[in-house]
C-alpha cells in the first residue's frame, strides 16, 4: 500500500496543479491511498512535516515533494517503492 498525503492550501496555484497530476496519477497505481489534506485547518501536518512551500506531498509518512510536482518524477518515486 502506498499512502499519499497531499498538503495544500485554497487558493493555491501551484496545489491545483499538482492535485491535477496526482489525480491523473492516481488511477494508475491500484495499491495507492489519496487524501488531501488543508493546512489551513490542519496546521499540525505542516509542523509535524516542516512545510515551508506549499504543496507537500507526503509519501508513507516522508515528504518527498514541496512547492509542485512534476508527473514524470512523481511516477518514477512511485515505481521505485513497488521495485
């Protein structure tokens, strides 16, 4: 099982980019838990993360991107955990 968190703030240009990417993603790993999270009303999960550039995407617990994301490199991380 793989667990994405996904961190985002409204209003936010560079979140709904990346939750476009994540969503078109997404389909294609069948073992993968999406949940987005707002740092605005979760605050701690920007502390517990040490967020500074929103958004993060937190992969089993690690923040593995912050600030956007790119499809290519989020596929290739994803393909390395099943690996």
């Amino acid at each position: 099982m793989i667990k994405i968190d996904f961190l985002s703030m409204p209003g936010c240009s560079h979140c709904a980019h990346a939750k476009q990417v994540l969503d078109k993603v997404t389909p294609d790993y069948s073992d993968l838990e999406f949940v987005v999270h707002d740092v605005t009303k979760e605050p701690e999960l920007a502390g517990q993360y040490m967020l500074m550039s929103a958004p993060g995407i937190v992969i089993n617990g690690e923040l593995v991107f912050t600030g956007g994301i790119e499809e290519a490199k989020l596929r290739e991380y994803l393909d390395n955990i099943r690996s």
